[in-house]
C-alpha cells in the first residue's frame, strides 16, 4: 500500500514538473513575473498532412454550418486521416472550407458523399437540428460518424439514433471539444486519474460565450433548430460531469433556462444552469451568453474539480489574473498550490478515433458515455423552469 501511495506521488510530482515543459510551481500567493510563457497555443503534433501515402483512413465533411468544424477536421488530420471531400449547401461556407482545403474536392450532394465506398468517416457541423437525421443516413451507409456538439437535440432524435448505432454497430461520436480540445482539461483529467486529489465529489463547469448577435445566422437564434441553451452548449459540461466522477448513471436534480436580457430574440436563450447527481457525484452547470466586450477571448470558461484531497480548477481560455493564453491549470493538494501550464499537452481524441475506426474500439470515448451525455443535456432541457428576473 506505501509503495503504491509512493508511486502515485512520483506519478503526480513527474506529471506537475515536466507538463509541456514549460511548467511553473509557485505558490498562488506569489507574484508572477516568474512565470515564463510558453509558444503557441499547442496540443498534438500533426501526425501528417491528410496526403494520401500517409493517411490512415479517408474522410469527408458535409455541413460546415458552425466554425467548429475545422477544429474538428484538424483533430482527425492530426489522427492520420486524409480529408478526401466535403459538401455544403451555402456557397460562402463553401468558398472558406475549399480556401482552408484546397485538395478537398467538393461534392455536388451529400450522396456523393454517403456511396462512396472509399470514405470511412463522416465530420459534420450542420445546423444542430439537422445533425441527428445526418448522422442516421451516414451510419445506414455503413459509414462511422463524428459531429460538433449538440449532436443529437431531441429525445426522440436520441432514441433513433441509439436504434441505429445498435443495428449498423457503427460510431456516433460527438466532439465535446471543452474536454477534448482543451490542454489542461486532459491533463486534469490524467491527474483526477492518478489520484492526485482523491476521490472526486463534485464538478462545477462553468461555460460563458460572447453572443456577438450581428454575425450569427438566423438559425442561431431559434430554439427548436439548436436545441436549447443546456442542449447546446451546456452538453460540454455532462460530459465533463460524468467523465470526471465516473458516474455511469446520473439524473438531473433541478434545472432552469430563460432569456433574460435578449427579448428582440424571443425564441433564444441567453441563461441556464443545472444540478445533476450521479453514481459517482454530483456536479454543477452554469452556461450563459453574456460574455464582455472587455474580455480578450469569446468565454471565462471554467471547470473545478473537487476531491477529497484537494481540488483542480481549469482556466481554458483566460487566466484574468495575467498570465498568457489559456490552458491554466491550478492543483491545490495536502501539501502545496501549484500552477501548471498546459498549453504543450498533446490532444488525443483524433487519433484515438481514427483508431477506434480501424479497430471497432471505443478508446476515444464509449458510446455509452456519448448518448448518456447527451440524454442527461435534453433532459435538462426538457425538465428546466423558465426564469424571468425582474419580471
């Protein structure tokens, strides 16, 4: 038992002093002038360049409906994918994609896409309503599938698409890109997992964005097309949740949305947060649009892990106190506060999802977390009292 207590130190000591490198361990007391910023806002290496000598497996994008998609498309190249094609509906988001890709070869329907028999994934950010019934024809095409969040924004989209991913046995994967996007929330997440603040009791995620109305598209504001703002954008934070309790069964507690300042949008919602309990804790959300104009980045977005040994709080974007870019992860334990800069931790979700495609794996992410996340966002949704402040 001592020797595995004494590993489990070294693992998190090594983990907090080598972190990209370029980690700092003060005590948050101290002043940070230190602190020695690191290069670019990094993750993994390019694995290769999507060139077809190289490429692992071959896949196309239909939907380029949210700017996530590059990011999505940059974690599968990064897996060793070779982006073969894609398909939009609207010229604009087309002109950009095929600018960013211009080996890509644009199809003239999605059904060139879908019968080609070469092409092995399927990356979508199409308007949220429509992800789901995509995601269904792709997966009766005997093709895998990995869509931006939300990727499913109903009930009965969800029971349709467990019913098919059942029978076709193919991958439905959403890209929750708060936890696989971010640097220190991989590295909190390898901490959490070697014990460094015991048992884990509670998540509290915290996910603000600015609302910048005049560049978003109709469809942004309506509710029935992006599904509500627990659906959207509060799914981050029930996968974040379960992830890091380790519940396998959870239920929401309470729950509250409302559009409290945005009244010529009246089909939008500009505030929401939850309670939700599972098997393995419990966890709070907070999800908004009210992000200042004064903040350097579109969201303060945060995530604190409570443990029964210490806590881990996650700065993604910002740090306010100063310090440079985002990643920022603070560890407080028995012994010591301490900083680590994690913006050099690699991002494995790509290439572990390219090889889950080739080996029928679920090293990404199981099925069964990515539905239950998704369940646990709409039934949020559904259950959520409508608040009107000051009214």
């Amino acid at each position: 038992m001592e020797e595995a207590r004494a590993n489990r130190r070294k693992f998190i000591k090594d983990s907090v002093i080598t972190a990209a490198g370029m980690v700092v361990m003060p005590a948050l007391s101290e002043a940070t002038p230190g602190y020695l910023p690191g290069g670019p806002v990094a993750g993994s290496q390019v694995r290769n360049a999507g060139t077809p000598e190289a490429a692992r497996i071959r896949f196309s994008v239909i939907g380029l409906n949210h700017g996530h998609v590059y990011a999505q498309v940059g974690a599968v190249l990064k897996g060793g994918g070779q982006l073969v094609g894609f398909h939009a509906k609207e010229a604009d988001l087309a002109a950009a994609f095929a600018k960013r890709y211009p080996s890509a070869k644009a199809a003239s329907t999605e059904k060139e896409i879908l019968e080609d028999r070469s092409i092995q994934l399927v990356v979508s950010a199409a308007i949220p309503d429509a992800r789901a019934p995509l995601g269904i024809e792709v997966m009766r095409h005997g093709k895998d599938f990995m869509v931006d969040k939300p990727g499913i924004t109903t009930l009965e989209q969800l029971a349709e698409v467990r019913r098919v991913q059942q029978e076709t046995r193919r991958i439905y994967s959403i890209m929750y890109s708060e936890r696989f996007e971010n640097p220190a929330t991989v590295k909190a997440g390898e901490l959490v997992k070697a014990g460094a603040i015991g048992k884990v009791l509670q998540t509290i995620g915290l996910g603000p964005h600015r609302m910048n109305p005049t560049s978003r598209p109709e469809w942004f504001f309506d509710r029935r097309r992006f599904g509500g703002i627990l659906c959207d954008i509060g799914s981050h934070q029930f996968d974040q949740f379960l992830f890091f309790t380790g519940s396998t069964n959870a239920e929401v507690v309470a729950s509250q949305v409302g559009n409290v300042h945005h009244p010529q949008y009246p089909g939008f919602e500009d505030f929401g947060d939850v309670m939700v309990r599972g098997d393995g804790g419990t966890g709070y959300v907070r999800v908004d649009w009210f992000t200042p104009d004064g903040l350097n980045t579109w969201g303060d977005g945060r995530l604190t892990i409570l443990g029964t040994e210490g806590y881990i709080e996650v700065r993604k974007n910002v740090d306010i106190a100063g310090r440079d870019g985002g990643s920022h992860l603070f560890l407080v334990d028995q012994k010591a506060t301490r900083y680590v800069d994690c913006r050099q931790e690699p991002l494995p979700y790509g290439e572990r999802l390219v090889d889950d495609i080739l080996h029928r794996t679920e090293t990404a992410m199981s099925q069964a977390h990515c539905f239950r996340a998704t369940e646990l966002a709409l039934k949020a949704q559904q259950q959520a009292q409508q608040i009107n402040p000051g009214k």
